[in-house]
C-alpha cells in the first residue's frame, strides 16, 4: 500500500499546478478527488448530488463548491466542502497537489484537489447535500466497461468532448453515471496516473499530458473571455 501510494504522489506532484491559475478574474470553486487504496488498487470517492438542490440534483460529483471569504486557497475550500458535505476532518486528508483547473457550465474555475483518504474512512453525508456516497476504481476512467461521448459546445462557442461512464456498482446494486466536468477531472487524474492511454479518444497529446492539458485550458478560457468582452 505504502508503495503504490508513493508512487502516485510523486506522479502527481509533477502535475502540481499549485495557484498558478488562481488570479484569473472568474468566480472560484474547488472540488477533492479523494483517493484511496483498497486492496491494493486505487479508488476514487464520488458523490450524488441531493435531489433538493436547485442545481444538478441527482448529479455524480466530487465533494467540493465555491469558494468562502474566509477559505486561504482552494485547497481550504475543498477541504472545508468535504467535511461540510461527507463529514470528512480536514485532517484526515493527505493533499497532495492542484490539477489543472476546468470551467463549469457557471463559468466558476473549479480547481482539482487531490488527496489520499484512509480507505476505512466512515462517511457520514449532509442529506441536504448529498444523497450517496460510492466508490470507483481509478482505473475504470481509462478502461471502462460502458463508456460513451458526445461532442459539446460551451456557451462561449468552445467545441469539446464530454466523457460519459455508466459504472455499475456492487456495493449499491445500482449504475452511476458519471460525466461532465467531474468526468473530465477523473479521466485526467487516471492518466496522469497510470501514464497509460486509454480505451477511449482523448482530447489530449499523450506524451505532452502536461503542455497539452494547459493548451486546452487556456483555449477554453480564452473562449469565454472572448465571449465576455464581446458583450460588454
């Protein structure tokens, strides 16, 4: 255990973009992707959204939301997020890096935190908030059993692709489908990760994961910015 977590922390502090994109005059979010080793595999903790919120009830997500006036930095806002939502103690996380952020349907910049969590981790869900808690294998993000994708054009005109997983859970007895940007965050996590390509097409140079990821990004920013100055 000791040994796959040790790899994965020196993988990942490679891709460490720390508060490199934290001054971009867009609204803040931060969401943890928790992960943890079982049996010897990585694994991914998910959320379902309550079916009470105004906004995408019912949702698979990372715990995670907008940033607070008193948070220091993104990794407070995930952290505080996680404990308010599945009850997990800031302390109880071992952050190890900032991924390269995304922008939601919102235009908010949602950072990535990730961090290692004891897979003997008792969730305790806000049922305002969170309806399930489940996990995923990290490595279903890059060979899945049931995958597909559709084209997607952002409101500012940005043409991507939006990864979907149907991931049929033992534990619950049920499917959770996985997708959008909480879909794009484990895809990317995966892959820099496991360094392997995936069963599926990728909007990413492979061999430049890191230049590619940030091309994309700022293209995508670019785009809205775009769109804002247009409308002004």
């Amino acid at each position: 255990r000791q040994e796959v977590m040790e790899k994965v922390r020196r993988r990942l502090r490679e891709f460490d973009v720390g508060d490199k994109f934290s001054r971009l005059p867009l609204p803040r979010a931060a969401v943890l992707l928790p992960l943890m080793v079982r049996g010897g595999r990585l694994h991914l903790l998910l959320t379902v959204r309550s079916m009470q919120l105004r906004r995408s009830p019912g949702e698979v997500c990372f715990p995670g939301g907008k940033s607070e006036a008193t948070d220091k930095d993104d990794v407070d806002t995930a952290l505080r997020e996680a404990k308010e939502e599945v009850g997990l103690q800031p302390e109880k996380v071992e952050v190890i890096c900032r991924l390269m952020p995304g922008i939601d349907k919102m235009n908010n910049l949602v950072t990535p935190v990730v961090g290692f969590i004891e897979d003997t981790f008792q969730v305790t869900p806000n049922p305002d908030e969170v309806s399930e808690v489940f996990v995923v294998p990290l490595e279903y993000f890059v060979k899945p059993l049931n995958y597909k994708t559709f084209p997607y054009k952002t409101s500012s005109g940005y043409l991507t692709r939006v990864h979907c997983f149907t991931y049929d859970d033992q534990e619950h007895k049920r499917s959770f489908k996985i997708w959008g940007l909480t879909a794009h965050f484990a895809v990317f996590l995966a892959l820099v990760i496991f360094g392997e390509r995936p069963t599926f097409e990728v909007d990413y140079d492979l061999d430049n994961l890191i230049s590619s990821a940030e091309k994309n990004f700022i293209n995508l920013y670019a785009s809205i910015y775009e769109r804002k100055k247009s409308n002004l």
